[in-house]
C-alpha cells in the first residue's frame, strides 16, 4: 500500500500551534525547553497544553490548531479520561485536523482498539529518542508538515460542496477541488488500507465505494451516479503503482534511445484516446502512465501527490480507452485505469528519455491477451493479438 510522500526536514519559519494532550506537565515542559534551545523565539512550533479531556475539548472549541498530539493513559485513577478514545472521537468530527499519538501505553488491551480505529498521522512511544535536531526528527517534521497544510487549507471545504451546485459550474469550485487530496489524504490512504482497497470514491467524510481490482475503478458515469444520490462531489483516488525502476539502465537493448548510452527502451505502438503514440514499454510498471497532453483533466479528475526517482508529481487516476493494432492489422480497444500527469516535461518521466510520452506498464499485458516478441538486433517489437 502506497503511504503519503514523506515530509522532508521543515525549513519553514512560520509556527504551527499544536495542542499537545497529556496529564504529565513534565513531557510537554521538556519538549518546550528543548525546542526554546534550538528554535528560540522564532521556533516552528509553538506547543498548547491540556491536562485534561475537557480542558482539550475547551481549547479546540475555536479550531485553532493545526495539529494536536494525545497521549492514551490520561489518568492513573480515572479510566474515563481514555486519550485513545478521545482520538477516535476527534477523528470523528473533523477527519482533516491531523493527529498524533505519543504514549507508554501503545499496547495496552485498553487502548489498542481505539488506536486501530483512529486517523492518527503516526504514533510513537514515549521511549522515541528524538533526533538530535529536532527538525530532522521524522515525527516532528511530520507534526509540522501536516500542520502547516491543515491551517492552510482548513478554510476551504471541498468535502461539502453540494454536487448540483459543482456540475453547473466545476471552474468555480476548482480552488477548493484540487485541494481535497492534501487536505484528506491521511485518513484515506488509512481507510483504503483497512479495506484491502486498490481504489476509493470518497463524498463528504466517508468512503462510499472501492475495490480491491484497479479495473474497476469508476468512470465518469458511475461519478455522475454517486454524486447525484448523496448530493456532494464525489473524490475518486487509486493506488498509483509506480514505476519500480531505481535508476537508469546500464545494460540491454531496446528501441527508445536514451540519454545512456547505447541504452534503449522497447517499445509499443499504441492509441490513447485519440491519439496514436509509440510508448516505452516498461515490464518494472505495473500502471500506465501518460502525459496530460494525450488526456485532459474532467469534472471527476482528482489530482493526488506521488514521488518517482527521487521527483515528485502530480497525477490523477481514469479509466481511458486505449488502442492497439497488432503486426495482422488487427485492432482492440479495452478500458484501462491509467496515471494521467500533468506538467510532463517537468518530471522525472523523460529525464531517461525527453520525448516520452508515455511510459506502457504491465496493465496493458493485462487489459490485452497479445504475443510480444522483442527484436533487440533490430530494436523493433512484434505484436500478435490473441
């Protein structure tokens, strides 16, 4: 299962206040100190503190937070102040606040259920020895990573757009729309993971639909059907399988040069869309994947975050019609759930090869019974459909 791209170190100067939930003073003053020493005034985090369930209740009444961080056992003598529990309640009612679990009692019978269901970003034990530096700690750097992007974005709310308004007007909506993904996707990538889900349509705080096959993955029609029944925008989101190469090919022939030397890629002649292209063809890509200009973005496209050598880029997920004409002159056409990327010439796609359009996964082996005979002494594919 694919995870949310990892925060690097944060640079950033700007504070994210983070309500930090434990009945012992002791771990928050020490955090505070160790963060004055190193941050001084103009630290990246500034730390409230509650003591209690009720004071945390009180503090997070005006939403003023942009992250909040709970320990489980909040009381030795009051097993009604359950932290975990708590989570799990806050989880409830607003899925976008990111929150963290720092606690002794990670594996207590008491608790353990409430931190399974829960949207926790991450969860740690008290035993965690931070990083030296406490920016390069992963936990931190996530408190504030998911913090930032919270505040930024938590006056947008693309969750409840009423659908009849967005299809009379999509343009209008776009801002909040295309923030959806970063404002939600701890908490479904979580449950995607939980149901075994390849992909999901998310409307308003739920997961409505998903599977464990990608070739299922709705098409606009479907969309149009969910959204029309629960009267929100519907988000689809899919597993991006990325492509499993690590680096550049030092041996073996094939038929795209690239930038190595004599390195090439085999190819495959094929239509996407309406356009007839010869892709790479990649057996290390489980998904196919595509420059927006060979598909545009529609009403139901939903761009997500992924990272290949070392890049990052955005993409979305569709169902697109895809073409092939063997050596026979015979012709198939089959639905295929393919990446589309936007700003191509900018990713990592064509650093090996810069006039790629495409990169042809293993998807098409599957949406096609063929015969493909690689010719390396003439760089040329030969392709019988069965």
């Amino acid at each position: 299962m694919s995870v949310a791209s990892e925060p690097a170190a944060n640079t950033a100067v700007e504070a994210v206040s983070v309500l930090w939930v434990d009945d012992n003073s002791a771990v928050v003053q020490n955090f505070r100190k160790l963060l004055a020493e190193q941050e001084g005034k103009n630290a990246f985090l500034a730390i409230d503190w509650a003591s209690s369930i009720r004071l945390a209740e009180e503090k997070l009444a005006d939403d003023n937070y942009g992250a909040v961080i709970i320990d489980c056992r909040m009381d030795d003598f009051n097993l009604d102040e359950n932290g975990a529990r708590f989570l799990v309640e806050l989880n409830r009612r607003n899925r976008a606040l990111p929150t963290f679990v720092y606690s002794a009692w990670l594996d207590d019978a008491l608790y353990r259920p409430f931190l399974d269901q829960s949207y926790a970003v991450d969860v740690r034990s008290k035993s965690h020895r931070f990083e030296r530096r406490l920016k390069s700690d992963s936990f931190i750097s996530k408190i504030h990573f998911f913090g930032a992007n919270y505040v930024s974005l938590r006056q947008l709310r693309p969750e409840r757009i009423a659908y009849r308004d967005y299809v009379k007007d999509p343009d209008k909506f776009r801002p909040a729309t295309d923030i959806h993904w970063r404002k939600h996707q701890h908490w479904i990538l979580k449950d995607m993971e939980r149901h075994g889900y390849e992909w999901c349509v998310v409307a308003g705080d739920e997961v409505v639909d998903g599977s464990d096959d990608l070739f299922e993955f709705p098409d606009d029609s479907q969309l149009r059907s969910i959204g029309e029944r629960s009267n929100l925008v519907p988000f689809a989101y899919a597993e991006t399988r990325i492509p499993e190469e690590t680096g550049p090919a030092k041996t073996g022939q094939a038929w795209s040069r690239t930038r190595y030397n004599n390195d090439y890629y085999p190819t495959i002649r094929i239509g996407v869309g309406e356009r007839d292209i010869v892709g790479d063809f990649d057996t290390g890509a489980a998904q196919t994947v595509v420059s927006e200009e060979l598909v545009k973005k529609g009403m139901f496209d939903s761009y997500r975050e992924e990272a290949h050598l070392g890049g990052v880029y955005k993409c979305f997920v569709k169902n697109v019609t895809l073409t092939v004409v063997d050596d026979y002159g015979v012709r198939q056409e089959r639905k295929v759930p393919i990446q589309v990327v936007p700003e191509w010439s900018a990713t990592t796609f064509q650093t090996v090869n810069s006039n790629r359009l495409a990169l042809i996964g293993r998807d098409v082996l599957r949406a096609f019974e063929m015969e493909l005979l690689l010719d390396s002494h003439h760089r040329k594919t030969f392709v019988r459909l069965l």
